[in-house]
C-alpha cells in the first residue's frame, strides 16, 4: 500500500522539485503581503471595512454552512472547501489567464479584512485567530497548494500553447493537479472541516 501510494503520488514530488516549490513560495509570500495590506485598508478606511463586514455576513449565510440543528455542518463545510480548491485548480487549465491569482487575492482580503473588523470591534485579535487557527492550521495550506498548483499548470499550460514541447501537455497537468487532490488536498480539508465543526466553535468560546 506505501509504494502504491509512493508511486501515485511520485508526479507531484517531481513537480515540486521542477517548479511547483517556487509557486507555493511565491503565493505564500503573496497570500500574507495581501492580508497585511487589506487589514491596514480596511483598518484605516471604516466604510471599506463596514462594507466588507455586511458583504460577508450576507455571503456566509447565503453559503447555509450549518445543519438542522443550526450547527456547523462538517460535510457542508468541506464541499464548500472542496469546491473552492476544484474550481482554481481549473482555472489554472486556462493558458495565458493566471486566474488562479485572483482566487488567492479574493481569500487573502477576505482575511484581512476580517481580521480588521475584530481588531476595530470590542473583540479582542486572539478572539479572531481563535477562529481561524483551529482549523486554518489544515484548511490554509490545502488553499495554497491549489492556488499555487493552478498557477504552475497555468505556466506549463501557457508554455505549451507557445510551442515550448518541455512544458507539460493538458492531460499531465490535469493528472498531476488530481493526485495532488486526492492524495494532500482532500485529507487536509477533510481535517479542516472536522476541527472547524467541533473544534473551532469550543477554542473560540474560551475568549467569549
């Protein structure tokens, strides 16, 4: 079973080592500068920051993450994870278009934003990273690793059309974003979905 799954996930390994390390730096990088940056604007500015609150709150009970008993509800929680890590890995599907960019950049100010509301409020900040560390610990990185996994595919993908026969065709970029999926993504967002279900809620009622 370890060599199955050695073998399965080998592609992703060799990718890291060609290219794939450097986009997750560089959206990590990118990620916490953009957090930063939407914080210090949404901090300064209120109306930038009541806006982006009220847009949220609407946005989040739209999304109906709960169950019938008003809960956190861990499946709807990871389909909506699951969903959004799917759809910016195939944005990267789209040469030219780094799409998988503004995906990054929508979390990071969301983030940042958020972050702002607590620290403008009467909450407290460690209230803030109370509900967000429990499960971002997992949740995070499986976001990263999809960005940045779209971003490479988009290079590749990019190259390819440009004639370049090095850059990996179609079919082996979308082979390679599926067994990052299934063999990382999947198992951190599975974990993320639990620990913010029943974790997260009992962490944050610490600081309340």
């Amino acid at each position: 079973m370890r060599r199955f799954l050695l073998a399965q996930f080998s592609p992703v390994l060799q990718a890291w080592r060609n290219g794939y390390e450097g986009e997750v730096r560089r959206s990590v990088i990118a990620f916490f500068v953009l957090i930063l940056l939407a914080f210090g604007v949404c901090l300064a500015v209120p109306e930038v920051r009541l806006g982006l609150s009220a847009y949220l709150q609407g946005f989040y009970q739209d999304m109906d993450l709960t169950d019938e008993t008003g809960a956190l509800s861990p499946l709807a929680l990871f389909l909506n994870n699951l969903r959004a890590c799917v759809v910016t890995m195939l944005y990267g599907l789209i040469p030219y278009v780094r799409m998988p960019a503004l995906a990054l950049g929508m979390n990071a100010v969301v983030l940042g934003g958020m972050a702002a509301v607590y620290a403008a409020a009467d909450s407290t900040m460690l209230l803030f990273a109370a509900g967000l560390l429990p499960h971002g610990i997992f949740e995070l990185p499986a976001l990263i690793l999809s960005f940045s996994m779209g971003l490479y595919v988009c290079g590749h993908l990019t190259r390819r059309v440009r004639g370049d026969s090095t850059a990996l065709s179609l079919r082996r970029c979308a082979s390679l974003s599926m067994r990052l999926l299934v063999f990382l993504v999947l198992p951190l967002l599975i974990l993320a979905a639990v620990t913010e279900a029943y974790v997260t809620p009992l962490v944050m009622g610490l600081f309340l």
